[in-house]
C-alpha cells in the first residue's frame, strides 16, 4: 500500500500526528505537517498554521500546493484541552477548545476540499476520541468538539460523496503518549481495567488505522466512525 499521494496532517510535530506523518512517510507519500512550533519527522514538510486561523490555514496550503502538488489525503488532528468541570469552565476555556478542535477542522478541510473537488479523489479523515461519544467528567468542551465531528464527516459525505472523496472519523481511546505516560501508576491502572483489551494504544496502531482509510482499499467506506480503542467505547 505505497503511493506517492499528497498528504497534510495538522498537528503532526507530536504524539499521534506525528505517528500518523511518520507511517505516511513510510509508506512513500509526500507528507506536510502543519505545527505552531517544533517540526515535524523526518522526510516532511513542516509548515507553520494555527489552524484558528483561516488566512493561516490557506498560506499553509499554498506553500504544500507549491512545493509537493496539490492536497489529496487531509488528516484533520490539530486539538487542545482545557479540562474543567462544567461550573468552573469559563467562556474561553470552551470557546477556544471548540475554535481549535472543530473550527480548525472545518477551516482545514474547506481549503483541502477545493483541490479534491478539481481532481475528482480525495480522503478526509477527522481525528476525534472515544470521549466524544463516551463523554468524561471535565470535558465538556472536548467531549462536544469531538463529537461533533461525526456530523462533520457525515454532511461532507452526503455533500461530496459522488466526486470521489470519502469523509471518516477515527476515534483513538487511551493512547501512548508523553500526556498518558504521566498520569500516576494508579490512575493508569484504573484507566487499564475499564479497557477489555487490557492495555492503552500505541500512536502507531493508531497511524495504521488512517493510512488505511486514506488507501485505495477503504475508497468505498464514508461517513464511518472507526473506534482504536481496545473496545473502551462499544456501542457509543
């Protein structure tokens, strides 16, 4: 499953983006990562975009469109948290998580459908999380913005599913990351025992997941919300 296809992942210089960027990479595509800081692995093109920002979103893709070619797979990840519960949650702690979270998504993948629309072939895959259908005390904002995806990627499908491009979301559960190998022995291991598969993810199990629904074999899979979550969330 090797192409030299065009892909862009927001967020993509840490955790499950930059795994995502890597297996891409791997796999022979032209990869670009927008990041506000750091970069991203190696064999990429880092382009620097805070994805809250429209004219931001639009240079950074005209800089992928010039140096690599046109957009062909989007991989929407770019997110933040600002956990509280709902009484202490302030306007900015909400307003900012779902401007980041779901209007990032909704700038990025405008820009990305123009391209898409012209080559008649495209693949947008959305990142969400478990807590967006499973929800979780402290996230409100999180939680919402997550969800909201999968109306996101439905409407997109219904809108652009005959011009050859699919809409997918993937919701990864607990994960590997630098956030998770934090979390105190206890709480990891409280976490551990509500997960049947016994364990958290790792960021790559993740990345096999999109470079999957971003191949020709998933061209006739839409609108679908994909769990990488070791069966944490069944049936939400």
């Amino acid at each position: 499953m090797s192409s030299d296809r065009v892909v862009l992942v927001t967020g993509g210089n840490r955790g499950i983006g930059r795994a995502i960027a890597e297996r891409f990479v791997a796999l022979g595509y032209r990869v670009a990562v927008t990041a506000r800081s750091g970069e991203g692995p190696e064999g990429t093109l880092t382009v620097r975009a805070d994805v809250t920002d429209a004219a931001a979103v639009d240079a950074a893709f005209t800089e992928v469109e010039n140096t690599l070619g046109p957009v062909e797979i989007v991989v929407a990840n770019a997110g933040i948290t600002k956990d509280t519960l709902l009484l202490r949650m302030t306007e900015e702690d909400f307003d900012s998580v779902v401007a980041t979270n779901l209007g990032g998504t909704f700038r990025v993948v405008k820009r990305a459908s123009k391209g898409m629309l012209r080559a008649r072939w495209g693949r947008v895959v959305l990142i969400s999380s478990v807590v967006g259908l499973y929800g979780s005390a402290g996230q409100i904002n999180y939680a919402a913005s997550k969800s909201a995806l999968v109306g996101f990627a439905r409407s997109l499908t219904r809108e652009l599913g005959a011009r050859g491009i699919t809409a997918n979301v993937v919701a990864p559960g607990f994960i590997e990351t630098d956030m998770t190998a934090e979390l105190p022995e206890d709480t990891q291991a409280e976490y551990k025992k509500s997960i049947p598969a016994g364990r958290f993810a790792t960021a790559d199990e993740v990345a096999g997941v999109v470079a999957w629904i971003a191949s020709d074999d998933a061209s006739y899979i839409s609108g679908a919300v994909i769990p990488v979550d070791g069966g944490l969330g069944m049936g939400h």
